[in-house]
C-alpha cells in the first residue's frame, strides 16, 4: 500500500463511523422516538404485571425463611388432618357393633409397632449440623462434606433402629416404616416438609444397646470423621432418662408411581 493510501484510510473509517450531519441525522431523528415509545410501552407493561407489587420478589428471602414458611402450611395441614381424624375416631367409637368393637380392639394392638401411639422413656438424642459458615474449610474442600445429608440422618436412625429403639422422632416428626427422608439442596425434606439444620434424632428404647449400635456402625463412624477440624460437622450425643416421641399422624396409605403406556 503507498504513503498516499495509508494517510487516507483513516479518514475513510471515520467517515463511515461518524457520518456527516447532512448524511446521518434523520435516521437518528427517526429512531429516537421509537425507542421512547418501545421504552415506554414496557414500563407500562410491567408496571400492570406487578399490579403494585415487586415483579422479583422475594430475592431479599432467605432459603431458612422459605423453608420456614413452607413447614408452616404444611404444619397447617396436618393439624387440620388431625382434627378431621379424630371426628372419625369419634364417629367410629360410637359404633356399637361387636364386629367393629374387635377391628377396634385388633387397630390399638397394632398403634404401638405402627408407630400411631406416642412413647416416653429413656433414650439418646443425637443432634446433626453442618459445618459452621465463618470458618474456612482447606483449600480444594468439596463442600458437599460440610453439610449433613440424608444418608447421614438415615445412617444415625437406622443404627438406633438395629439397637432396638422402640420409637424414633426426627425434628419432633415421628419416623415409621413408610417414611422417606431425602435431602433437596441443603435442606432435608421429611414427609413432605422441608427442614433446616440442626437436625435432631430422638430414640427412646434402651440406653446400652442402642449407643453400641452407633458406635459400631461404619457409616455413623464415617460422618464422625468429619467432626474434628477442619470439617467441624455438627455432632452431639446424650442420654435422657425422659424422652418423648410423637406418635404418627400422617397419611397411612402407601403412594407411588405408575408406569405410562409406551
């Protein structure tokens, strides 16, 4: 390329990025007001959307707050259950019937192994928690080992189920042969609620055989290995001679899924 030529392409590419007046006003003149009016027609939009109300809300909330608000509905409910089946208990003990005297009589026989019949006694409560946010765990630490989850609450139960716990309650829910607990991102979903650590396992039956099954199960030893620093996972272990679980007051029937037609 000449001297001639490198000296005047510059000017070439101003004039296309910055045209003249003459050239490039009335596109602009023209443009302007559109965009005002697409601006406008979007706040106006938004604003009958929102109807008064943030069209983002609830990014102040916290995950703690949520679940709490969610458990309380829940709680809501159940308790609406309850009242609903003690009409039905009501109405059913009314009956007077020798065939439905000896149902009755079979159902109480049954409360207690179902886990329908609250228990009080001796017991271990163990408390788990996740690592506590102000410390900083190593370098490269995988965070999923900070935080308790749901093998680590199964792990504890079924430990306490295999010393022969009579009756065991998780956050003061009472735990039966149906009941499922998984973990939804760092909270634990049990029976439909979800819940926040800590986590507190009550366990009423007999002391000794019961803390030597958690002694000795390889998963709870495992989840013990993590307590110490640097991980500092929550873990807490003692007797009571006073100890009470609920009994169960959910639904009984069995829920699953069915297989669609291919």
């Amino acid at each position: 390329m000449s001297q001639h030529h490198k000296q005047q392409a510059p000017s070439r590419w101003r004039a296309l990025l910055w045209p003249s007046p003459a050239r490039g006003t009335w596109p602009w003149r023209l443009a302007a007001p559109v965009a005002f009016g697409c601006a406008g027609l979007l706040a106006a939009t938004s604003a009958i959307n929102a109807r008064g109300t943030d069209l983002r809300g609830g990014r102040n909330d916290s995950l703690i707050e949520i679940v709490s608000t969610e458990r309380h509905k829940v709680e809501a409910q159940l308790a609406q259950t309850r009242a609903l089946q003690e009409q039905v208990d009501a109405l059913t003990a009314g009956l007077d019937s020798q065939q439905a005297n000896k149902l009755q009589s079979l159902l109480r026989t049954l409360e207690v192994p179902a886990g329908l019949r609250s228990l009080a006694g001796p017991g271990l409560v163990v408390t788990l928690d996740d690592a506590p946010r102000g410390e900083a765990p190593p370098t490269g630490t995988d965070p999923n080992l900070l935080l308790v989850h749901q093998q680590d609450i199964q792990a504890v139960t079924n430990a306490l189920w295999s010393g022969g716990a009579e009756g065991i309650s998780l956050q003061g829910r009472r735990i039966i042969a149906t009941t499922g607990i998984k973990c939804v991102g760092n909270t634990v979903v049990l029976q439909g609620v979800p819940y926040a650590p800590p986590y507190r396992i009550v366990a009423v039956g007999n002391v000794g055989p019961m803390y030597q099954a958690l002694m000795a199960s390889p998963e709870v030893r495992n989840y013990r290995d993590y307590v110490p620093p640097p991980y500092n996972l929550g873990w807490s272990l003692r007797r009571s001679t006073d100890l009470h679980v609920p009994g169960y007051a959910g639904p009984l029937t069995l829920q699953y899924a069915d297989p669609t037609g291919s």
